[in-house]
C-alpha cells in the first residue's frame, strides 16, 4: 500500500518498517469480530487491537471514531490521545 497510493521507494518502505518493528507490538488474532460492516477492513485493526489488549485505537478513520469504544478501547483523535497522555 505504501508503494501504490503514496509512491515510496523500496528503501523508504524497508526503512519504516525497521523503526515500527522496534515500538510495535506483532500479534496474531485469533478472533474476528464483525464489528463494522461498512466497511470490513476496519475489523483488522479493532481484532489486532482486542489482541494485543490495547487501550485505544488512534485514528482519522470515521467508522472506527463512530463506534467510540469496543470491549473498553476507546477510539480517538491523535489530539485526544495526545490530551489524555501525560
């Protein structure tokens, strides 16, 4: 995706993964909500997020922000996350 719809090079996509690889956290969900049917992809990043027990997803994403919270992890704006953390 990197590649197609923001035009990186192969060096800048190797080199973005190596710096998230050192704050992330890599999970394998084993369930699959269903939880926004407008748009299915979404359910990924709600089921890495129950997975890997996280407190919130931070995103721009209007179906994610619309549901506002699932099984207690909160969805927010970077500047509400940025607000809430000390």
């Amino acid at each position: 995706m990197l590649r197609t719809k923001f035009k990186w090079e192969p060096q800048e996509i190797r080199e973005t993964d190596s710096l998230i690889r050192t704050f992330a956290k890599h999970v394998e969900p084993k369930q699959t909500p269903n939880v926004i049917e407008s748009d299915p992809d979404d359910n990924r990043i709600v089921e890495c997020a129950v997975e890997s027990a996280s407190e919130a997803i931070v995103t721009h994403d209007k179906d994610l922000l619309r549901m506002k919270e699932y099984q207690g992890i909160k969805m927010l704006k970077v500047g509400e996350f940025l607000r809430r953390t000390p």
